[in-house]
C-alpha cells in the first residue's frame, strides 16, 4: 500500500527526467466484463479517460455506458474545486447501494482526488469496500493494480508522491474521430496559492519534442483535424528541459505537420512571450483562440494568490495579443471570495472585466484546498457576499459575450463539424475562435471544415446557415 504524501509531492529537484515506456503482460481479466468511467474536471482528465479505456479494453473489458449494469466502474477524479470533490464522494455514495446489491461489483478511484491524503484517508475510513485507488503518476500501472484487486480481494492503494516521470507508448481509445488531445507537458510549479495542482500532478516535466511531433505526425495520418495541446501550463513547455527549445519552437513545428487545426491550453500569463504572439499570428492553423486566466483584477489578491504579474502585466499581454493576433478571441478564469477580498478588490476585477471584454469567462467562487497556503489565510466574507459578487459578475460578462457574438453575424467563419445537435436536430461545430455554432446540413458534413454564414447571436452560442457561394 502506497499512500499519498504532501511534504513528498512538494518537492521539487534538479534530477534529470526519466521516460518510461508502457508494457503491460496482463490479459483478459476483463473478457465477458464491461466497464464504466465517469470523468471530472478538465481536459487532461479526459485525455486520461481516453487511455484508461484503451487499457482496459486491452484486458478484455468492453464500454457500457450504464453504470448500473456494469461490472468495473471507475471515477476519474478532479480536486481543483470543493464542488467536484462532492460529486465524487455523491457518487461513491450511489455505487455503495450498487455494490451491497451486486458483492462483484469492481469499484475504483483514480485522478486528482487519489493523490490528497485527505481523500484517501477517508476512504480508508468510510469507504473499505473501494476495490483500487490509483494517483496521477502511475495510470500505466492500472492493468498490474486491477489485477491484483480482483485476484487478492482486497482493497489496492498504490498512490506515488513525486515530481514524477514521463511514460511513452499509453494506448489511447480516442473520444472523437476529427479531435484529439496530445499532453505535452505534466504538472506545474508555479504553486499558487489557492491551487492544489502542484501536489496532485507533480513538477513541471515536458516531453520530448520529438514524441509530440510523432503522435501528431500520426494524427494527421489517421485523417484528425484538430489537435489541442495540453498541459497545466502548457506555455512552459521545454522550461525544464533546458534544451533551448520552447513552446514557441513547438507550435511552429506542429503547424508544419500541416494539421488543420492547432489549439492549446491552459496558459499562465506569466510564460506567455512575445515570441508565441508572433508564431501564433503567422501561421493560420494556429486557432486565433487564446485561454488566459487572469484569475482577480486586483494586484493585492494576485499578490496574495501567488499570481506572479499585475494587473498591468495583464492587461500589457492582452492588448499585445488583441493587436497582433488577427480575429482573435480570449477567454479567462476569475475566482471571487478569495480569503480577504473586499469590496474595492471586486470592484477591480469588474473594471479589468470592462476592459478586456472578453469572449467567454469561467467564473467561480474561491474553494478552500487542502494543505494549500491559501487555506491558512483568514477568509472572514460570507457566502452570501461571495455569491452575491459572482452574480455581479455574471452579469457583465455574459453581457460582453452576447456583444462579442453579436459582431459576428452576416460574417461567414470556418466550422469544424462535429455531430448533430441532440436539441434541434441540426449539425453543431466550433468556429476558429472556439465559438459553438448550430446550422442545418447534411451529416456527410461531420467531421470537415466548412464555411458558415453566421445568421444570430445567443449569449452561448451561434446560429448559422451554410455559405457555399
């Protein structure tokens, strides 16, 4: 038994970086068995999902999309908000009733959540009858860990608390046939305050750039469109490598694959330079859509957060991006109620929100972490101020959403067709700007770049019709 451990998932070395290579001996401890994996949280998240399932059908297990008929359920965990920590246990709760009804029910937990030693503590506690727990550092263990939990019948925890290595070669079962998520770089080390991260997901450690340009090599040969970039900072790429080589250098090497469409996240904008602004605006299968979490408009809160630039700082970037990057479009994060924040703290992020208009904001109240530094800070603003001010704030940012949108129809923008709209039978893409767009079509459409005419503006979402002039 493995368990997790703060004071070892802190440290941060110069050892040089290891790469491993996944092989896996095990075979058909699934066959006849189905499985189901409920994921939370971010894009990393999902692309995990996307090799725990390719292992798993490797051991002969199959997809069911009913959780209560399946026979393995695993949750993939997300630990960056209280709010995904609940849902989690909420579900634990529902596969209890399951597993007392069903003894040969397989339960596991892996993810974010399996590397806080509070989470695996109470599960230790309340939760015993958890078949497997497994961490962020060793997904390729999986078909070793389930095997020993279904041979021994007893609950496996093998959780590691490290900077972390890299493993080449995971088997992947895509989610879509035209997108794909390729991880360039793991973990983080930037240590703000509020963000439990950088204990879930281990030191900064890049790929070699030579495998990112394989996978993607591989995808442009399997016929994808679109590939998106993932890391937790992902503009640090090749900082720990000390190579010479950046993010910079790789988006100009992945555009030359000739991949149609090229996306990242997530950016602090503390590791965005002048350089990936100019590489950005020169090649068009850059998508001209940049994430940039800013996080608070105040320089006492950012200060406080661990944030690393100004209010200044940011605004700096963002007008750089707005006036070299063609068409481009930025959307952010913003926490409220982070422990001090007044009023006149507020009121600042709402004048930086009045500045930059953006085109999408994802908006949350702060949530205490564990073992975070933040969460020693005295944090004395009621709930009800908090959501009070996160209603504030929805308000003017979905307002500059539906104006940003609003500009957009009578122009004709390229769509990447994914599929066909559960709601009103139509087909449902994303522009160039990351931006949801509904138009009617013929499904031979799906999974091409079309032009489209865009016709009205929701706050959300665009309406469209098919240019073919």
């Amino acid at each position: 038994m493995n368990l997790p451990d703060y004071v070892e998932a802190r440290k941060r070395t110069k050892q040089k970086l290891a790469i491993e290579h996944y092989s896996n001996d095990v075979k058909e401890i699934g066959k006849g068995k189905t499985y189901h994996i409920k994921t939370y949280g971010c894009q990393m998240n999902e692309h995990d999902s996307e090799n725990i399932k390719a292992m798993l059908e490797e051991l002969g297990f199959t997809n069911n999309d009913d959780y209560l008929t399946s026979d393995l359920v695993l949750l993939n965990t997300c630990s960056i908000r209280e709010n995904a920590h609940n849902k989690a246990f909420g579900m634990l709760g529902r596969l209890k009733h399951l597993k007392e009804k069903n003894p040969n029910l397989i339960v596991g937990l892996c993810g974010c959540m399996a590397q806080e030693e509070g989470v695996v503590k109470e599960i230790l506690e309340k939760y015993k009858w958890v078949n497997f727990v497994f961490g962020t550092h060793n997904l390729h263990r999986l078909p070793y860990i389930l095997k020993e939990a279904v041979e021994k019948n007893t609950s496996e925890i093998e959780v590691f608390s490290k900077e972390g290595n890299i493993v080449e070669g995971i088997p992947v079962k895509r989610d879509s046939k035209y997108k794909a998520f390729v991880n360039i770089i793991y973990g983080c080390d930037k240590f703000c305050t509020y963000c439990i991260v950088p204990f879930t997901r281990g030191g900064q450690r890049s790929r070699l750039k030579e495998d990112i340009i394989k996978e993607v090599e591989g995808l442009v040969k399997d016929g994808y469109m679109e590939v998106t970039l993932l890391g937790q900072n992902v503009n640090a790429y090749g900082k720990d490598l000390d190579l010479g080589y950046g993010m910079e250098e790789l988006l100009e090497e992945v555009s030359k694959t000739n991949i149609p469409r090229i996306r990242f996240v997530t950016s602090h904008p503390w590791d965005f330079t002048d350089k990936m602004i100019e590489v950005i605006s020169k090649y068009k299968n850059i998508m001209p859509a940049i994430h940039l979490p800013v996080q608070s408009g105040s320089n006492r809160i950012l200060k406080l957060m661990g944030r690393r630039y100004t209010k200044e700082d940011y605004l700096t970037l963002f007008n750089k991006m707005k006036e070299r990057i063609p068409n481009v479009s930025i959307s952010t994060d913003i926490i409220v109620g982070f422990p001090g924040e007044t009023e006149e703290d507020f009121l600042e992020t709402l004048d930086l929100v009045n500045k930059c208009k953006f085109d999408n904001a994802f908006t949350f109240i702060y949530s205490k972490r564990e073992n975070t530094a933040a969460a020693r800070l005295q944090d004395d603003t009621s709930e009800e101020e908090k959501e009070e001010r996160l209603y504030r704030l929805n308000e003017v940012v979905n307002k500059y959403f539906l104006e940003n949108n609003q500009k957009l129809v009578g122009k004709v923008v390229p769509v990447l067709v994914e599929g066909v709209s559960d709601k009103k039978n139509e087909l449902y893409g994303y522009t160039d700007t990351n931006k949801l767009i509904n138009f009617m079509g013929a499904e031979s459409y799906i999974g091409k770049i079309v032009n489209v005419k865009i016709t009205s503006a929701k706050t959300w979402s665009l309406d469209g019709e098919l240019d073919e002039g």
